[in-house]
C-alpha cells in the first residue's frame, strides 16, 4: 500500500502562518495591524527604490568630482585623497 505523502516542515510552517494570519486579521484591533504592516511593507519597498537611486548618484559624483580634479590641476593624486575630498564638499558645499 502507499503510504499519503507526508507534509514537509516547511509546507506546515507556512499552513500556520497563513492561519495566524487569518485569525489577526479577524481579532479585535486586527485590522490596524494588518493595515500597519501593509503600509510598513510598502515603505520599506520606497527606501529600496531610493537607495538604489544613491549609487547612481554616486557614480555620478565621483565622476564630476574627478572632471573638478583636473580642472583644479590635482589629476593623478589617487581615489583614496579623492574620496576623504568629497566628504568635505558635500558637507562645506550643502550649505546647512
């Protein structure tokens, strides 16, 4: 005879999960949660667009403070003095 196939850990893990979250969703105050979580989950999706926009932005800047580099004659003096440089702009330059 064949024996019913057995349920992994995982299949039964996620049965529970899917159940607990039913029941929040209907307990008292469960709604609030549920519309947290949801408004949590799609700010946390914004943050990654943004931080994914920074290394763009980056790229960017290192290019055009390399571009300055040469205009101000100081071309070949290496990234490391080119990257302690920057952090002086974008503070001195911010104008806070």
């Amino acid at each position: 005879m064949a024996r019913p196939r057995q349920r992994n850990f995982v299949e039964r893990l996620a049965d529970v999960g899917e159940e607990a979250i039913q029941k929040i969703g209907s307990a008292p105050g469960g709604d609030r949660l549920v519309a947290a979580v949801n408004t949590m989950r799609d700010r946390v999706d914004e943050m990654q667009k943004r931080m994914r926009g920074l290394e763009t932005l980056e790229k960017r800047l290192t290019s055009v403070e390399g571009r300055l580099d040469k205009l101000e004659g100081k071309g070949g003096s290496g990234s490391s003095a080119r990257g302690s440089s920057s952090t002086t702009r974008k503070r001195s330059g911010s104008g806070s």
